[in-house]
C-alpha cells in the first residue's frame, strides 16, 4: 500500500460511518472504499506540498468532503462554494470548526473570490476548474484570482481535471450527449476537456509555474458502490483494483479519465 492509498484507508472509516449513520452527510464518493481510492494521488500530494497547519482553501467544495478530510489532518481550511453550505459541515468537531470558515462565493461573480492577496498556502480544486464556463466564468480568470490569493510560493493543486482523450468521457458523451446537449452544466459526461498542452497553456497564461502534470485513473470507481459491503470496503479488492488501474495508467496513460496538475506562484 502506498502513501496516498493509506491515506485514504486512514480516512475512510470515519466518512464511511458519517454517511451510514445519517443519509444526509452523503458525500457520493465514501459510501464505497474502492470508490474512495480516486483520491489516494490527490492525498499523497497535499500530504507532499502542505505543512500542518498550513492555510488551505478548498475551491468549490461541493458536499465538503475534501474539506472535512483537510481539517481532520490538521490544516486551518477555507471552503468556498457558489452552492449552499454542506451539511457534511454539522458534524465538525468543536476543534476541527475552530479551524474552519465557509464563505459564500455569486452566480452573478462566478470568477471572483472574497479573500485578500496572498491570503493561502495552498489553493485545492477536486473536479471544479472545468465547471467554471458552465457559470459563466473562465479557467483563465479563475487562475488569475487564485494567483492573487495565494502566497507568493504557494502552490495550487487540481485533481480530476478531465483529459480530452479519456476513453471513460468518450464513452459517455456517445452515450449521454444526444440527450444532454442542450443542457449547460454536466450530467453524465463532461462538457469541456482538456489535453495536456491546454493545462501547460493555462498555466503559462496565469503566470504559475508547473511543477508537474500527469493523467490519472483508467477503471471507473462510483459504480462500485452498488456492491455488497464486504465486496465495496474490503481491502484487498481495493488494493487489487488500484494495482490494475495503475497498470493501465502506465500502458496507455493519454487515454486516462484526468489530469492532476500542481502549479506554483513564484517567489
């Protein structure tokens, strides 16, 4: 088991129990451990770049699983959302949301962010930078804000970035898009991929330096919680299905479903 993987085993009784207990902490992604997995890269980084108790901000933080994630391990987090505030966020512990703030982002603003200059250690995007067009934004102003509140040598970590090439999105945009094409925001597929030189030119465009990029994640993963208990959460069907995902990142790598990019402002 690897850093990231053990991360992810260390973090998932607690969601997994948060989610069985009450329907309402529901964060998708922690009802099954193989689904869980998807993040043991974007963990293993955060656990490389950040010090505890480094200022985080969780950009775009959907149900709060990341956030809740970031503050367990120790970290003074932000989480930011134009959606209302999670309820994964009521069963933060007194010290945990002494640690915690959530602010508010407009529809009417999509790129703007309420935090002054060099405010972050870290900006963390887990599956919102391709969303940001469907709101009326762009990724080129969204970088930009996140350069303005990042520290100078802060670093802004993306994960589940969708590749252009992605079998996995290929496959559902010949299923799906017929039905959902005229439909602004994702539901089955995602409406704007990206290949590896649009995350170089991003990047460039923004004014970050790229510190690295690489695809990730062949074998789909939320299915899974569809499966008996024993079969979803044991560990050594995980431990198996991440090594043959990681085989076929390794045989054909342009065809994985994301990028997971790490930029840095300068110094």
């Amino acid at each position: 088991m690897d850093k990231g993987e053990a991360l992810v085993a260390e973090a998932f009784p607690l969601l997994n129990r948060l989610v069985r207990r009450d329907r309402k902490f529901d964060t998708e992604y922690f009802n099954s451990l193989i689904t869980a997995q998807q993040f043991r890269y974007p963990y293993a980084e955060i656990d490389r770049l950040f010090e505890i108790p480094g200022s985080l901000l969780d950009w775009g933080c959907g149900r709060g699983h990341l956030s809740y994630y970031l503050l367990t391990r120790g970290y003074r987090v932000s989480s930011f959302s134009i959606q209302p505030r999670p309820v994964l966020f009521d069963a933060l512990t007194q010290d945990m949301a002494s640690r915690h703030e959530f602010l508010s982002g407009s529809e009417d603003e999509p790129t703007a962010l309420p935090y002054p200059d060099d405010r972050f250690d870290g900006v963390i995007s887990c599956g919102v930078l391709e969303h940001v067009r469907e709101s009326g934004g762009t990724e080129a102003g969204s970088l930009a804000e996140i350069r303005r509140i990042l520290k100078p040598g802060g670093y802004f970590l993306c994960s589940a970035f969708p590749n252009r090439f992605s079998v996995q999105q290929i496959a559902a945009t010949l299923i799906f898009g017929l039905k959902y094409r005229k439909i602004p925001y994702t539901v089955k597929y995602h409406k704007y991929r990206y290949s590896r030189q649009d995350v170089f030119t991003l990047a460039r465009a923004a004014g970050l330096e790229m510190v690295g990029c690489r695809y990730y994640g062949m074998l789909p993963r939320n299915s899974f919680a569809m499966l008996p208990p024993r079969v979803r959460n044991s560990s050594r069907v995980s431990w198996l299905y991440n090594r043959i995902d990681m085989l076929l990142e390794l045989g054909a790598p342009v065809f994985c479903t994301s990028h997971l990019f790490v930029l840095r402002r300068p110094a």
